[in-house]
C-alpha cells in the first residue's frame, strides 16, 4: 500500500512503474524504447506507455556562463544574476488568486520568441544596486547548443 502511494505521488498511475535513471541521454533512450518492446512481449500485459518526462527529449538549450569578474565589475551578486535569469527564463511567481478553494499562481516570464533567441537573452536586463540595469551580454557568455 505504501509504495502505491509513493508511486502516486510521483506521478505514476500504473500498477507497475519502471524508472531508469543515468546520465547520458542517448543510452537511456535506448534503455527506454528496448524496455518497452520487452514489456510489450510479456502475456498479460495490457498496455506500456512511456511516460513524457521532458527530461528524456533531445532539445535545445541556452547556457547562461556568468564572468565572475564582469560581476564584480558592475557590483552584481552571483545570487542577483541567478536570480533575474530564472525569472526571466523560468518565470517568477508574483502572486496568487483563489477560485472558491483553489489557489492559481500569478507568473511572469519571457515570452518563449525571447527566450529561444540569444539575441533576445542577451538584451535582458540585470538590476544593480543603485538602480541602473545592465545587458547580460556585458555579464555573461551565452551559448545555444543541442542537448544530447
């Protein structure tokens, strides 16, 4: 009963989940599309479905590399930078709304045309202490690059 529960809370509804954990991403795909094809050879196996962890796509990603000295230049903390990238890239919760007994969170984000072009990231602002903001562009390198 416990680990039905823990499954449930992780998100899986299936009476048996497996989970294949590694860290290069080709070899897990391989590990997943061969898992299946077994699973699907078993008698009285209803049905195999691979869950959609966003984790496990091929995809494109912006590595945001903040130059400590360019920081410490403008008077930037690492934590401000971190901070005002995540919020523009993941989005920043700035409240909430309740319908009757249901909490919706209010967030802001850059939109994903902005998010996606290095150009756009490059522009975004970085507040400093006194008030002035400066491009990433002069406080990081940004690289775009295929994950893989």
């Amino acid at each position: 009963m416990e680990a039905r529960f823990n499954e449930l809370l992780e998100g899986s509804r299936a009476d048996i989940s497996v989970r294949i954990l590694g860290k290069d991403l080709n070899t897990l795909l391989d590990l997943q599309n061969s898992l299946k094809d077994t699973l699907h050879n078993i008698p009285g196996a209803a049905e195999v479905e691979l869950d959609p962890i966003m984790a496990l796509r091929k995809s494109t990603v912006v590595d945001i590399i903040p130059d400590p000295f360019k920081l410490k230049y403008y008077n930037i903390s690492l934590p401000l930078f971190n901070s005002a990238v995540e919020s523009s890239m993941s989005g920043f919760e700035l409240g909430g709304y309740y319908e009757e007994e249901v909490r919706f969170p209010i967030k802001i984000w850059l939109s994903e045309e902005f998010r996606n072009h290095e150009s756009e990231i490059s522009n975004i602002g970085i507040g400093t202490e006194d008030g002035g903001m400066i491009p990433i562009k002069l406080l990081a390198s940004i690289e775009k690059k295929k994950k893989s």
